[in-house]
C-alpha cells in the first residue's frame, strides 16, 4: 500500500469553522465541502504545504499553527493509498480577511460542529470534524465534573462506564474513565463488543472498568452509571431476567470479590460524556477500520 502525507487546517472564527466546497477533483469530492488543505510536495514541510494550501487556495496567511492530531485515511477511490493526514489548527494573521478562492472552489462557509451535515462534507472532513466534535465533549465534560466535584465518598475512585450499541442489537461498544477525588483522570479505556445489545454493552462497560481498577490495585471503588437497570441490577432493585446477561453478571460479581467497596449510582447522561465518548471512540474507529 503506497502512503501520503497530507495537511489540513481547522481555521475557526466565533466557534465556526471554515469549511471549502469542490469545484475540481475526483468524482466523489465535487460538491462537497471540506476542510483547506491537500497533500505534501515532495521534501516540503507539512507547515509550509499548510501555509501554501490556505494562501493559494483561499487568500488567507497563517499567524500561528499548532499540531491538533495526526489521523490515517484510506481514500475510497483508490484503496492501496493510505494517508497520513496532519491536522493543524491555524490562526490568521491580522484578524479576519475577506477570502479568495482558487479555481479548485465554488463555495466557502463558515459552520459550528453541529451544523454540519454528514452527507455534505467529504469523508476526510467528516473523519477530522469527528475527532474535533469528541475534544469538544471531552473538555465540557470534565469542565462539568470539575463544576460538580467528584465526591468518591468511601471510595478510592470514581468510574465513570457506559456501553452503546447502534442497532440494539448491532456494532457495540463499552468506555470507561477513572477518576479520583481531585478530578484527575486516572484512565480511561474501552473495547469494541462485536454485535450485541445496548444492555450487554452497558455491563461490558462495568466490567472492563473494574478490570483495569484490579489492575491498579485499587481496592475501593464507586461507579458512576447512566444504565439504571444496569445500576438496579447491581444494587439488587431488578432480577437479571436475561439469560444473556447472566455470563457478563457473574464475571463482574467475581471480579467485585476482589475488592473491599464497590457501589453503584445512577448520574444523568449529560454527567457521564466522558465514558460514552469513549464508547463512541470505538464504534467510529472500528467503522473507519471496516470501510
């Protein structure tokens, strides 16, 4: 598989993002918008590609760039090219300018995350925007904890764990975070399930957390759950009805026996973003992985 290496700038104005629309190039591109940039001459910095793509393309010169995420892409109309695509985020020089666009677009906007529509947007874009998307909940997330402070109570740690499923059943997914009672995050992890149920993933969830805590040699621990079946079930409120969830139960009430306190509380799902982002961080990477 040959490799290239490219560049994109994330040039952002009152939360928007400048997003540029194709008028030239492959079929499957025209039309749609994407993020400034393109591929690395040859012996050229990827700084200086950003700063020729943004002055060429859109008449913009760049003040400041800094290093956002390094990202592998797979272009869909030549499958044995995969790129190793740099993300910079670029601030402009002497405030706004009015832009110029090359002959390669027709069209330029400025849009937040959530304004953008999937199915205007090129496949790179949406990949990158993907990952800004997940940055941006992480950060409000643990802004938001650090607002309510983390009350770990007889615990060691707080886990935050959750579990997704897209179909239910369908691809699934489980995350997790660890955190201690000054708001750090300890770690953080999850694992991508196959096709199961949102409930098997919610307890995959539970599991994997408590494996890693074993792992750190933590005796104590309080989840954090969004699942209040999962939570009533654990707290002995329901009877495990389903009979696929008995394997995942009796795993986790093995690993419990090996710690001195674990409990279980129900948190609203706007407090428990930091495990769904990482459930989500697994659906998208094994999606990309499959495309």
């Amino acid at each position: 598989m040959n490799q290239r290496i490219s560049v994109r700038a994330l040039v952002s104005r009152d939360d928007k993002t400048l997003l540029l629309k194709r008028l030239t190039g492959r079929e499957s591109i025209l039309g749609l918008f994407e993020i400034p940039g393109g591929r690395v001459d040859y012996g050229e910095q990827p700084e200086d590609a950003l700063r020729r793509y943004l002055h060429d393309d859109v008449g913009l010169h760049i003040d400041k760039s800094t290093l956002f995420d390094v990202v592998t892409y797979i272009d869909h109309d030549d499958r044995d090219i995969q790129y190793a695509v740099i993300v910079f985020q670029a601030s402009i020089a002497g405030g706004h300018h009015d832009l110029k666009l090359s002959e390669n677009y027709s069209e330029s906007v400025w849009q937040s995350i959530d304004e953008v529509q999937s199915s205007s947007v090129t496949d790179l874009t949406q990949l990158i925007l993907g990952i800004m998307h997940q940055e941006d909940i992480t950060d409000k997330s643990i802004k938001s904890i650090k607002k309510e402070h983390v009350d770990t109570g007889l615990a060691d740690v707080v886990i935050f764990a959750d579990g997704g499923s897209r179909g239910n059943p369908g691809p699934s997914a489980s995350g997790f975070v660890i955190m201690d009672s000054e708001n750090n995050v300890l770690a953080r992890g999850g694992e991508y399930l196959g096709i199961t149920t949102n409930n098997q993933a919610e307890y995959h969830g539970v599991r994997l957390g408590l494996e890693k805590a074993l792992e750190m040699g933590l005796k104590s621990v309080d989840f954090r759950l969004d699942s209040m079946l999962v939570v009533n079930q654990m707290n002995g409120v329901y009877t495990i009805k389903n009979r696929d969830l008995w394997p995942i139960n009796e795993r986790i009430r093995d690993l419990m026996s090996k710690f001195d306190h674990v409990s279980y509380h129900h948190v609203p799902r706007d407090m428990n973003q930091l495990a769904d982002g990482e459930v989500n961080r697994n659906l998208d990477a094994h999606d990309k992985d499959t495309k």
